[in-house]
C-alpha cells in the first residue's frame, strides 16, 4: 500500500491523481479527510496522528510554508514513524539541485540526510521550481511584468508532470532505491520569454523595491525573504540548468511549460 501525505495539497493531490490513473493501491494522507472515504488523518503536527501502519511506500511530500525549525521537525516525527511502523520505502519530494541557494532549501537538504540516514529504502526526488509558480511571481503590475528576474532562465517543470514521475517511482520502488533524480525542465524559460508570449512589456524592477513590496504585502515573516531568494537565484542564472531525468523517467516529451506559465500570471 501507498500513502501519500499532504493530499490535499496541488502536489499531493496531483500524485494521487496520478496514483488512481495507474490503478495503484493507494491511501490519501490529509488534515482534511473526505466523510467515508480511506483516506488517513495525517498532521504533521500531531504524532499521534502519524500512523503508518500497514503502509509500504510513503511519498512524503514536503511540509513547507514555515520557518526551518518548525519544517524540519515536522518531517523528524514522520520519518521516525516511518521507521517506528515499518514502512519500507520513503520517497521525498525535494528540491532540485540548483535551488541550494534558495532560503527555503536547508530544510530540504536536512530531510534529504535524515532520510539517508534512517535505515529505510529511499528515493528522493529533487523537483524543480513549478510553472505556475513562477507565472505567480511575475504577475503584472498595471500591465506591466516588473518582476527582478533580469535575463536569468528558470528550468521550470509543472505538478503533473511531477506528480506522474512521482507514480512511476511508486509503483515499482525496489527499481529507485538509493537514487536522488533532478527533476529539472528542459528548457529555461525567461521573464522575457514570457513577456513576449503574453504581450506584455517587461521592465525589471530593482530586488530591493521588491522587498519593500513584499514586506507591506502582509505576508508572514519569513515569507518576503524566501520569494526574494527565487527572484535573485533566477535573475543571477542559478536556475537555468535543464536535465534529462524527469523525462526518462515519463518516458515522454515534458509538458510544454510557457504557456502554463502564462496562464498562471495573475
């Protein structure tokens, strides 16, 4: 059997999506379980909610969207109950290589090690940066794509091509044990790129007035500072490099990621 946390998340829901397509058992891990349904209570936050039990592969999807020491232990208590219940293969749903510089990547990297370290069969799987997320970072002002991202490509892939990887993986885990896939696009979309798929002028505002932005935006602490980390990471061509692996492991053509990008400017 196969559970899969944060299913009620876009990733999370997109592997079960992708579970259900290929006919594979599987088990919805949720804050937010359907009435009558099988999915599993799962929070993070709650240990006693953590019952793995009867559970063969975990795809642990990471728990993000906090600062490093509530991320990192939140990822502790389901690896521990990983190896508590006898799960035999964790698969992690990671950051890919060329994001180390990102604000958010410690947590990612700390996880990585504890996996590695844990006793349990492994798979992790470094997903790049999603298409529609970067669509949402450069969201026009005034008609206007003023986002700091400078020249610099982003080697963006989308959720369901993630998540269908993340199946694959899944369904036979033995055939993925100990390997560490960089699930990078092909190709590294720029802001320009893109302002020219929209129709849209592109003027590249400073990182700084950007801060400034996004600090009255009414985000929370720690959020301002992880967005200016992608804006920086992309704008000085961090992100740029593609790879080969979440196509081969499709065994398909990657979806084309400009216009999910654009559909996703908001």
């Amino acid at each position: 059997m196969i559970l899969v946390t944060g299913a009620s998340g876009q990733l999370g829901s997109a592997i079960v999506e992708s579970l259900k397509a290929a006919s594979l058992p599987h088990i919805s891990g949720t804050r937010s379980p359907v009435v009558g349904s099988s999915d599993r209570y799962v929070d993070f936050d709650d240990p006693d909610t953590l019952d793995l039990t009867g559970i063969e592969t975990l795809v642990l999807v990471s728990a993000g969207y906090a600062e490093d020491d509530i991320v990192i232990a939140r990822h502790e208590r389901v690896v521990a109950a990983a190896q508590r219940d006898g799960v035999q293969h964790l698969i992690y749903t990671s950051l890919a290589t060329a994001g180390d510089h990102l604000g958010f990547a410690l947590a990612h990297r700390w996880t990585e090690r504890r996996i590695q370290e844990s006793g349990l069969q492994w798979t992790i799987l470094r997903n790049g940066i999603y298409a529609d997320l970067l669509g949402s970072l450069m969201a026009p002002d005034d008609g206007v794509i003023t986002s700091p991202l400078g020249k610099g490509g982003v080697a963006v892939v989308t959720r369901e091509d993630l998540a269908e990887a993340a199946a694959v993986v899944a369904s036979k885990p033995e055939n993925h044990a100990g390997k560490i896939y960089d699930l990078v696009g092909s190709h590294a979309i720029t802001a320009e790129e893109v302002a020219r798929y929209a129709g849209l002028p592109y003027n590249p505002e400073s990182l700084n007035v950007r801060r400034m932005t996004l600090n009255a935006s009414g985000m929370l602490p720690f959020q301002p500072s992880m967005l200016l980390s992608l804006y920086s990471s992309a704008a000085h061509r961090f992100l740029e490099g593609t790879g080969s692996d979440l196509q081969q492991l499709l065994g398909r053509p990657l979806t084309d990621t400009v216009p999910v990008v654009v559909a996703a400017l908001r």
